[in-house]
C-alpha cells in the first residue's frame, strides 16, 4: 500500500514544487518546520518514519545547494549529541549534496567547503556548486534512490526539491568544528570516489584521508615514537580519527588491528581494551560484534596522544612484549 501524502508534500505540489512562487513560503515553511521536528523526535526511536516517513528538504540559493534534516544543528560541534540513525542520515546527505556539486578531489583540507548551520532549529548545510539548481536536483533525486534502497536500517524517509526561497534563512553557516569532523570526512571521501556509508570504501581510503585531513607530521610522529605499545596505542587512535569515527560514528572492535603485522594484532586487541578501560573508546552493542567509537568527551586526551604521545590520566597500557 502506498504512503498516504504529508500535507507537506501535497502543499509543495500544489505550489508548483521547486518552481513554487515566493507567496506561498510562509506556509510551506512551517509545514517544513512541523515536518523536521516530527523527524527529530522519531528518529530517536528505535525505527524512524514507518507510520508516514520522515522529510529532508534540498534547494539551490544564492551559488549553494541547501539542504535542511530533522537532526539537531549542535552535531556541528559535537558528534556525541546524534544517535546513529541522525548520524547515517546527515553522512548520506553530505555525500549526495556533494556529488551532485561535482567539485573534484581535494588536494589539501583547506579545500573541504562543507557549511553547517540551522534552520528551525534544525541542522542546515550548505555547499557551493558551479550550476546549483542541477546540483540541488541531482542530490534530491539521490537522496530519494537512497531511501528507496533503504540504506541505512530502521529508516523510511523522502526528500523534497523545494524553492530557494523557503530554505533562505538558514542561519549560522559555518565549517564543522575539527579536522576530522565526521561530516568533514564524510565530504573528503565522497570526493576521493567513496561513500561514507561504506566503511569497505572509508577503509580503502584511510591513507589518502589522514594525509588530508591530520596536521602536519602527525602521521609520521605516531608512526616513529619508539615506544612500541604508546606506538600502537597512538596509530589506533589516528586511525579512527582519520575516518571520523567520534560519537555515533562506530566501527568494529575487530578492526582495531587492521593495519597491523601480524605479531602486532594481538598488542592491537589489548591496547584496544586498555582504551576502552581509559574511556578514551567508548562501545556500542550490536548485533554480533562488539562495535567502538572516539568518545568527543575526551577530545582533548585524545588529541595530545594522538599528536604529542602524552598519555591520559586513567590510561594503564599493557607492557610492552617480551
């Protein structure tokens, strides 16, 4: 049986959809804003839209593709205050808003354009495109393929094409806070040919992204401190934080020792632990595996390990091998 269309939708069409005159956006703002918040509150139960889906909103303004999610706008700052279904969803949307900007692979982080700011009281993005009307109906139409696919589990939604001037007060559009902000890397792999939704293909990438994405000569620096369990200790680390994997951003506890040689796995798996332990990873049940994250409570500790090998108070490494 088919969805039974929101007022949104039917209001939308009624106006003319992405052509719709500026007259009518008065209403079709608050039916957008009503819409969002509806989202926000079904996305914090365990499955979101099933009743009716949820809306996403794209549209092309002033050089830029906008796109507003039922998400809060604080994720900017914080990848801790989004549970995993929000954080899918906000990953999916940058990838799409991105691809359909067509910017080409970034040759230095300086050149990740990502903006994220709010409207309603909703997190908002935006990103520049050479031809933004193209740019906003390519990620609308994707975005639409990806919910049809049903990507990301436990969710049914839509996105609507809608007329600049209902997302025009997006307000407070700024870079996402860190380096290796999720959404940050979630533009750097979609550039690089990827898609953030498939850890495979983040993996793949890892190198090309903390080239990218970590201060200069950090890299090197885990890699050559000359303590062997602070070295491993430090490279987990990086690793996660090159791919984004702070707050609901997670990834298989197994995988900690990926990368390593074979004598070093089983140091992988304790040091892992001892993290876990220091509260520096913080875990997330899933169904048959043990899945792990960067706690954004730790930043700091994190970074000065990651950047400086200054261990953590709390931090009690196993000894180093025999």
């Amino acid at each position: 049986m088919a969805d039974v269309p929101s007022e949104l939708e039917l209001a939308l069409a009624d106006a003319g959809g992405a052509n719709a005159p500026r007259d009518s956006s008065a209403r079709l703002r608050n039916l957008l804003s009503a819409e969002l918040r509806r989202g926000f509150v079904e996305l914090g139960e365990s499955r979101t839209g099933y009743d009716m889906p949820i809306a996403v909103a794209v549209a092309a303004h002033d050089g830029e593709v906008l796109a507003a999610l039922p998400i809060s706008p604080e994720l900017r700052a914080d990848p801790g205050v989004v549970g995993e279904r929000a954080g899918a969803l906000a990953a999916a949307a940058v990838e799409h808003v991105v691809e359909g900007a067509s910017p080409g692979p970034p040759r230095s982080g300086d050149e990740l354009a990502l903006r994220l700011g709010e409207l309603h009281g909703m997190l908002a993005l935006a990103y520049p495109a050479a031809e933004p009307e193209e740019a906003a109906e390519y990620a609308n139409e994707a975005l639409a393929a990806e919910f049809e696919e049903r990507r990301i589990d436990r969710l049914r939604a839509c996105s609507h094409l809608f007329p600049g001037h209902v997302l025009e007060a997006v307000a407070d559009l700024r870079p996402p806070i860190g380096a290796t902000h999720p959404l940050r890397v979630a533009e750097a792999v979609t550039r690089l040919g990827g898609s953030p939704l498939d850890e495979s293909a983040v993996e793949a990438l890892e190198q090309q992204l903390l080239n990218l994405l970590e201060p200069s000569g950090a890299v090197s620096r885990a890699h050559q401190d000359p303590d062997p369990v602070r070295r491993v200790a430090r490279r987990i680390l990086q690793r996660l934080d090159g791919m984004g994997k702070w707050g609901s951003y997670h990834t298989a506890f197994d995988h900690l020792a990926r990368g390593f040689a074979g004598h070093e796995r089983a140091l992988a798996y304790e040091v892992g632990e001892a993290l876990l332990a220091a509260g520096l990873l913080e875990q997330k049940p899933s169904v048959g595996q043990r899945h792990v994250y960067l706690s954004p409570r730790r930043s700091g500790d994190i970074r000065r390990l990651i950047d400086d090998g200054e261990l953590p108070p709390g931090l009690v490494l196993p000894p180093t091998p025999g």
